[in-house]
C-alpha cells in the first residue's frame, strides 16, 4: 500500500510587511495550545478534519480523500498530521491505518489517495481520520482531536445485475508482483471455481459471496496476457479476466555518446528486455542535458540523436530516463566532446604499381578539423598470413606492401581513429588484388609406370599438379621431351594441355631418358628428369604385410651399400577397377624409414607399397614390397560355395572363384561349419555354439588358398546344413544362411550307372525305329499289293480277253507248291516216320502248252487271309506220305490238277485241324532250285521257263491224292516233313 500527498499549494500574495503579524499571530496560538494542554482541558482541539469526501478509482484500485480543516486564522499556517483508519466490510475490521504529516493554511482543501490490493468492488470499505499539531520539536504527548464520522466506500451497488463478477478487470502488473483476485457472486453458490491458466486456484472466502485468490510472484507468460475465468458449478455463467503481466522495466546499459564530425552526437545504448504488451505500450526514452537545460524524446529504444550546440560547448552532462506505465529508471552520462570523436571510414582505396611481388595502397580520409591528426591502421591478408602497420595522416594516406607471391589474391583494410584522444576505430573499409603472374619456380613431381606391350616399352607417365606458391600462375601445357640413349641425335617433344595429371608413351626402345616441365603464361619451369632403362629392376622381391595405423602405415627398408640420390615410395588401393590412383612420395638418400599417411586411407581397403631406390644415373630399382591396411575389417562376405560329388557318406564344397585379395582384410583361413540333426562330430572338426545358440560342428582350414574341403563321415539318407565363412584376425565372415543337402541312400548310385545307359539305349533305339519306321516297314511288313494295281497284269497277253484287270486261276499254272506242315500238341504229321528232309511237289508245265521259254514270275505274300480264295476251287491232290520223291510221278494234267484243286480246295479245309498246316504262296519266274536237292532224281525233269504269271496257290497237307498209273512229264510233287518251312 503507497499512500500519495497531493496538496493544493497557493502562493501569499501579501507583502513581506505582513510576515511579522503572522509570526506573532502563529506565536499567540502555540502559546495558546500550550497552555490549553497543560490545563488538561477534554474539550477537542478546534482544527480537527471537517468535510471529509471519499471517491473510488476502479481503474488503479485507489480511494480518494479530501478535507478541510476550518477554525484556522487568515494567513494562518500548521503542520498537522492526520491519522487516517481503513477498516473492511465492517467498520471494527481495521485493515489500514497512516499518519499523513503536512501544512495546512488557511481555507486549503487537503488530499490524500491509498491503493489498495484488494480490488474495491469485493467489499465495503470505510474511513474515518482524526489530527494533531506535529509537536516533534516539542516535548510531551501528541494531543489528537476526536475522530470524524466513518464514511463509506461502496463499489457492489453499481455492478449490475449479472450473477458472477470477477476483478480486477484487465490489470497490469509487473513479473514477480503479487495480485489479488476475487469474483461477486449474486446467486448465492457456494460451488464456483476458479481457473488460472486451466489450473484450479485455491481462494479464501470473505463472505457467502465474496471469495479471493492470491497470486504470488506472477510469471510472464504472453504477451496477450495471463487468462483467470469462473464457473458456477450448474450452468454456463463462465467470467473472466485477462491479467496482463509485463517484464521488469530495465536500467539501460552502455550509455555512451560519440561524434564523428563535431555536429552530431550519436547517444547509444541497450534497453534490455522490450517492457511492452499487446495492449499496453513499450517503455520510452527521453534525453536530458543539465548544462543546457535541453531535453528530447528519442524515437529509437536504442540510440537517439543530439544537435551540438553551435557556441562549441566542449562539456556534457546527460540523463537518459527509461519510463513505463509502471516505473521509470535513468543513467547519467559526463564527458568531453573532444574526447569522444569516432572518425567515419576512410574512402577511395586504390592499388598502384601492382607487380608479382609488390603493389602500392592509397585510400583518403574525413578530415574532422585542421588542427586534428588520425592515426590509421593497415593489414594485409594473403597466404594464411597477416601483416599490420600504423600511420598518421591528415587527409591522404599510402603504404607500400613488398616480398609478395605472384599471382596471389590479397585482402587489405585500412581504418583510423583520432590521433590525440584515442577513442574508437572507424569502421574497416577493404580491397582486394591480384598480383602479376611469374615463370614456375619448381619442377613437376613425376613418376613413371613401365610395361612391356608386343616387345614395345609403353611408359605411363605421372605428375602432381604444382602447387599455387609453385606455378606462379595458370598452368598452360606440360612439355615432355623424349631422348633416347642410344641415339643421342634423335628426340621426341610433346606437349600436353592443362590439367591432364599424365600420359602414355610408347617407346622405340627402352632405354631413354624423358624431361618434363609445367608452362604458364610467362615462363617454364625447370625440368624432372627420369631414365627408362632396359634392365626391369629386382621384380622378384618378396612382399611383405605392414599393419596401418591412427598416423599411417610405418615403412622401413635396408640402406643400400650402392650410392643412391634417393628414395620414392609408390602407394596404390589394391585394384579392383584398374588402373588405380597412384601415389607417390620422394624421400631424401640417408632416409630408410618413413610413414605414408593420407586422408584418402579408408578402412577395410587393401594398399600396396612398393619402395624404389633412385640411383646416380637417375634410373629407380626395386627394393622392397609391402602390402596392409589402414584398420582391418571383419568380412562382409562368405564365398560362393559350389558342392559336387555328393555320395550317402561325403560330399565336395568348393569356392575357387573367391579372391583373398579383394577382402576387407587378411585372410587367415576358412571356418566350415556342419549342422546336422544328430549333432555328433568327428575327427578333424569340433563343438560350436553359433549366435542364435545352435550348436554345430565347425571345420577349420587354415591355409587361405585351400578352396576346396570335402566333408566326409555322413549318413545315408541324411539331412545337412553347412556353411562356409572366412576367418581374420578381426572376426569372421557374417553367419549367412546355411545351405542344404540330404545325402543319397547308398544302393542308388548303382542302380543310376545301370539305368542311365538301359534308357539311353531304350532312347537310341526308340528314335532310330522312328528315324527308319518307312524302311522297316518295307522290310517287316510291306503293303498288299492292289492286284487290280498289279504291274504283272501287263505281262499276260490274252486273245480272247485283250482288257483283261485281274487274274483267274486259270490263267496261271504253278511251277511248284510249297507245303509247310506245323506240328501242334501231341498230334503226329502224316510224314513223322520219314525222313526229315524237306520234299518238294513240283508242277511242271508240258512241253506242248509252255513250249516257249521265258522268265517266270514268282512272289511270296504271307499276309494273305486263307479264307479269302478266289471263285475256283482247288481239288485234292494225293500224295503219298512214304513216297519217295524219286518215285514220284505225273499225277494229272495240269488242267485235271487246277479242276481238282477248284473243286476240293474249299471242303477240305474243313477237314484239315486248325494250326497244322502252314501256306506258303509262291510264284516263280524261274524253277525254284531249294530243298535237299541230293534225295532229288538223278536226272530230274527240267521245268519249262514260264511267261506268264502263275496263279497263287495253297496247298494243305492232306489235300495230295496218291499218284496215278502212267507216267507224265508235266510236273511233279514234292512233300515236305512235317514240322518243316522251306521257302
């Protein structure tokens, strides 16, 4: 609570004169009051408060009082105090009481205000106040008059009729400040809660409708304000209010002042945290100067501006005062203005006289006045470097930079400040410059590569790039000149363009020496110079390991007892996608050790290093090989494993096609791994347990070319998972999934070597029977000849019938039958006692009808059905069955015979046991000569040669009838023996 005086003050217009009647009137009255004390009198004093008047001030939450104090003589004057009593909701509750101390005159009106921090629309407040003389410079007790009548105080009668209020409404606080809040309810519930944020308040009640919530040390939360509602428990009365908290109005910081030209003074400073919200205003700023009484409101929060005062006024004296809606602060400032001179940057740098190496700088300055001297500041920016330096001047400034590098880029700034009071630098101004190109100062870094292609040498030249410090420009070209050692007189010149890093030469001959310069636009530079010799140098040297590390790889090797000029190490990644990117690096003669590092060196990366010595004659030999890697890396990957030769006890694995060279590290050897459902190992292998807890027998191989493992001691018809993984000294390869395989039963390899050839022959065969089926068939089994079709026809010439189309019985008269006899079961032939050679039946034509020889046409058709005959029948021809062929004779005419044949043929088939007899169908064109032809007569009839086609006849055994008397030549009989085919 703060409690404000704001007396009306009035100035005496009376003259001085007067002063001494007013000192004895004020005399008479102390008098007079002493005495009365001393009397002990309980009468009231006569100047106690009368008219007193209270107003409410809602918006700062203030209470305004104002008295008068009568009974007080003209141009009388005391100081009084007033004792003032605040008391709340009732007049015993005593909440505030003040002592207010001031002059009271004559016919003067007093005020006095009082905040309160309860809002005044929560409850009823009442005041009264009672005075006394201030009576410190006197001794004894204060004597109070009686105390004024209460006034009242009440704000609740104008709120309206709504059922819920809350205050204060829309207050504004600073950040750590303790607020007061209250709502009014007018519905009597006693269920309303209170919010603060969507956070419930726990409040104090006043009266049934009155509850507060004190807040304490109020946090900044946003700058739109700090949200507080009420709701009743039933229904939608929702009040609220917004409590605006703003941040702590700061001091300001960094006052300072300064001139650049002695017209002007530019005031800076920080203000700290912005003090403004949305509806309220940021703080503001005002600039005040005690030697001039001058005084201005800065636009700017941070900076403002000052006119120097034209009669040079040298001595300041400045207040600067920082004002909110809440408090104000203020910082002073004493200085001299000659001592706060900050010059303006310097202006027209120029570069003159600009060569390779050197260059002249001049720039110009704002002169702040003729007797004032600036001191200025150079640097020089170029090749990592700095160099600084100082001078004074008064209008124009030069410096000259010596000992530079050819065409270089350079920075270079100039600044000043005053010479005679330093205070502050201007600001930088900067320029930059090339300098002029030079001629190339060092020669190129080669290195050479040499192979043999078709007998010709090919050399693969390598270059670095000069440096910037070394080509002293663009480089244009690179010179190479060729001379060969056994020619002196002959020389090849080539130039290559920028920026190519090497070329090919192919060579008439090996022994040559090449020199190489880099030109730019001014010059060339000096040459390197290598020596190809026909002699390839020590290849044959062993390669050893070298292990990386943090630095590098560590390379030593053994002092030559030979003069040597130095020593080169070549370096490349192990090829993978050749060529690769060769390295190299030049090494002093008394060097035998050195570490190769490089940014380039990536873990898991195989390199190799090859050492050469450069003898006298500038021709390098080998000395040493070696061969690492940065850091080792466990595989990434297992071989492609091919299995072959699979029995029922083993099986081959295979991985030839798996390069150790191109893996992340050594390869030491090769881990087989085995699973199986039996889980036994054998000889040569042991127990291991893999990640995921399987436990599997593990094969270890450790010569790293050894690409082949057989796995043997398996079981027939048994299930497999194997695996094949390498191993380093960093790890092995990962646990990829295990391939599988069942071995065979043990008998089916042998039944595969003897079905594989059965069906290749079935096969063979199949396809050759189909290959030749037209040719088998004509061979097995030939097609029925048409006999309408029959070429033979052509052959018979008949009178009577010249359109003849078939043959008749008739027309043909057979050279000899052909009787096959097939013995069935248990039944005997007719002939099973003679003698088992064949016997022929032969029909011979008589001399008298075949008189004309000619060939005989004869064909042999065992398809024919025996049912099917022509319309004649064949007759019965008797042949007995002991005969001898020799006592065979004519049985009939050949015309008798072919009637007989017609006209038994068909009924003694009947008669004739299925089975038994077997037909044979012959035609002849010549006398068949077959059979035993000893038992045959000694001089046997000849047949005459047929000329015409002869009818096909079948003749069952039993059908010959036995020979007639007489004798005849026309044809003759043979049987054969049962059981017998003669064709």
């Amino acid at each position: 609570m703060t409690s404000v005086l704001l007396p009306l003050c009035e100035r005496n217009p009376e003259p001085m004169a007067l002063f001494s009647v007013s000192q004895t009137a004020f005399l008479l009255a102390f008098l007079s009051l002493r005495t009365y004390q001393s009397e002990g009198l309980s009468e009231p004093l006569p100047w106690a408060p009368e008219s007193l008047k209270v107003s409410v001030n809602t918006t700062c939450q203030c209470l305004h009082l104002q008295w008068t104090v009568h009974n007080l003589a003209h141009h009388q004057e005391f100081r009084m105090v007033f004792q003032i009593e605040i008391s709340r909701i009732k007049t015993s509750n005593v909440i505030w009481v003040e002592n207010y101390t001031t002059t009271v005159k004559w016919n003067q009106v007093l005020h006095w205000s009082w905040e309160s921090k309860l809002p005044l629309e929560c409850a009823k407040h009442f005041i009264r106040m009672r005075s006394a003389v201030d009576a410190a410079k006197t001794p004894g007790p204060r004597v109070w008059s009686s105390w004024s009548s209460w006034e009242e105080a009440d704000v609740q009668n104008s709120l309206g009729q709504d059922p819920l209020f809350i205050f204060p409404k829309d207050k504004l606080v600073e950040e750590g400040s303790n607020v007061t809040i209250c709502y009014v309810s007018k519905s009597h519930q006693n269920n309303i809660s209170c919010y603060l944020e969507g956070v419930r308040m726990q409040g104090e009640q006043l009266d049934p409708n009155v509850s507060v919530f004190n807040l304490n040390h109020v946090a900044f939360i946003r700058e739109t304000g700090t949200n507080i509602y009420c709701k009743p428990g039933q229904g939608d009365g929702i009040k609220g209010t917004v409590l605006f908290v703003s941040k702590v109005l700061q001091e300001p910081k960094d006052f300072s002042c300064e001139t650049q030209d002695f017209m002007t003074l530019n005031c800076t400073w920080d203000p700290g945290s912005d003090t403004g919200l949305l509806k309220q205003l940021s703080q503001s700023y005002t600039l005040f100067e005690s030697f001039s009484g001058k005084k201005t409101l800065c636009k700017h929060k941070s900076w403002c501006l000052w006119q120097v005062a034209p009669e040079s006024q040298d001595m300041y004296n400045f207040t600067l005062m920082a004002e909110n809606y809440l408090r104000k602060r203020s910082v002073h400032l004493l200085f001299n203005l000659t001592h706060r001179v900050h010059p303006m940057a310097p202006f027209s740098v120029l570069f003159k006289n600009v060569s390779a190496t050197s260059a002249t700088m001049t720039w110009k300055v704002h002169s702040i006045g003729k007797y004032y001297t600036l001191l200025c500041q150079v640097e020089l920016y170029g090749e990592g470097k700095v160099t600084q330096h100082n001078i004074s001047v008064k209008v124009d400034g030069a410096r000259l930079f010596s000992g530079l590098e050819p065409d270089t880029e350079y920075l270079a700034q100039v600044r000043c400040a005053n010479g005679d009071h330093f205070w502050k630098w201007s600001e930088w101004t900067h320029q930059n410059f090339t300098t002029a190109e030079a001629a190339p100062s060092e020669a190129p870094d080669v290195w050479r590569n040499v192979k043999t292609v078709q007998g010709r040498c090919v050399v693969t030249l390598f270059w670095k790039p000069l440096s910037k410090p070394q080509a002293h420009g663009k480089i244009l070209f690179y010179n190479i000149v060729i001379e060969y050692l056994d020619r002196t007189s002959v020389s090849e010149v080539l130039s290559i363009p920028a920026p190519a890093s090497g070329t090919e030469l192919p060579l008439n001959q090996c022994s040559s020496q090449i020199r190489i310069t880099a030109s730019n636009s001014v010059g060339t530079s000096p040459a390197s110079v290598l020596v190809v010799s026909r002699e390839p140098g020590n290849e044959e040297v062993e390669e050893e390991r070298v292990k990386g590390t943090e630095d590098g790889f560590p390379l030593s090797w053994n002092p030559q007892p030979r003069h040597v000029t130095g020593y080169l190490v070549e370096w490349c990644e192990q090829p993978r996608d050749p060529p690769c990117d060769l390295q190299w690096k030049n090494l002093g003669p008394n060097v035998t050790s050195t570490v190769v590092s490089s940014d380039a060196f990536r873990p898991g990366v195989r390199y190799n290093f090859r050492i050469y010595g450069i003898s006298t004659e500038r021709v390098p030999y080998l000395l040493a090989r070696k061969t690492g890697y940065s850091q080792e890396l466990a595989p990434s990957d297992n071989p492609q494993v091919v299995m072959t030769n699979l029995t029922s006890h083993s099986f081959t694995l295979s991985w030839k096609n798996y390069s150790t060279e191109s893996q992340t590290s050594f390869i030491q050897g090769y881990h087989v791994y085995l699973k199986s459902k039996a889980g036994r190992c054998h000889s040569g292998s042991e127990k291991a347990v893999l990640s995921d807890d399987v436990v599997c027998c593990k094969y270890k191989i450790d010569n790293p070319e050894q690409k082949t493992f057989v796995v043997e001691n398996l079981q027939p018809e048994s299930f497999y998972e194997f695996l094949v993984t390498p191993y380093t000294s960093v790890g092995e390869g990962p646990h990829d999934a295990f391939a599988k395989v069942t071995t065979p039963d043990e008998y089916s390899p042998t039944l595969i070597r003897i079905l594989l050839p059965t069906v290749f022959c079935i096969l063979l065969i199949m396809i050759t029977c189909y290959l030749k089926s037209q040719w088998m068939k004509e061979k097995c089994y030939p097609d029925i000849p048409d006999p309408y079709k029959s070429s033979v026809l052509s052959l018979i010439k008949s009178k009577e019938n010249p359109h003849l189309t078939i043959m008749n019985i008739k027309d043909c008269v057979p050279d000899s039958i052909e009787v096959l006899n097939k013995q069935e079961g248990t039944r005997k032939s007719l002939t099973e006692t003679e003698s088992t050679k064949p016997t022929y039946l032969y029909l011979l034509p008589t001399e008298k009808r075949y008189s004309s020889p000619g060939p005989c046409i004869c064909f042999e058709n065992f398809t024919y059905n025996q049912a099917a005959s022509d319309s004649a029948s064949c007759g019965h021809v008797p042949v007995p069955p002991k005969a001898p062929p020799s006592q065979l004779g004519l049985l009939t005419s050949p015309e008798n015979l072919l009637k007989a044949l017609e006209k038994n043929y068909m009924n003694s088939l009947g008669e004739i046991p299925a089975g038994e007899t077997s037909l044979n169908y012959v035609s002849q064109l010549a006398s068949p000569m077959s059979g035993d032809m000893s038992n045959l007569p000694t001089n046997p009839p000849e047949p005459a040669l047929c000329s015409e086609y002869k009818m096909q006849m079948a003749i069952p055994l039993g059908l010959a009838s036995p020979p007639s008397s007489g004798s005849s030549s026309l044809s003759s009989i043979t049987l054969l023996d049962e059981g017998e085919h003669y064709h």
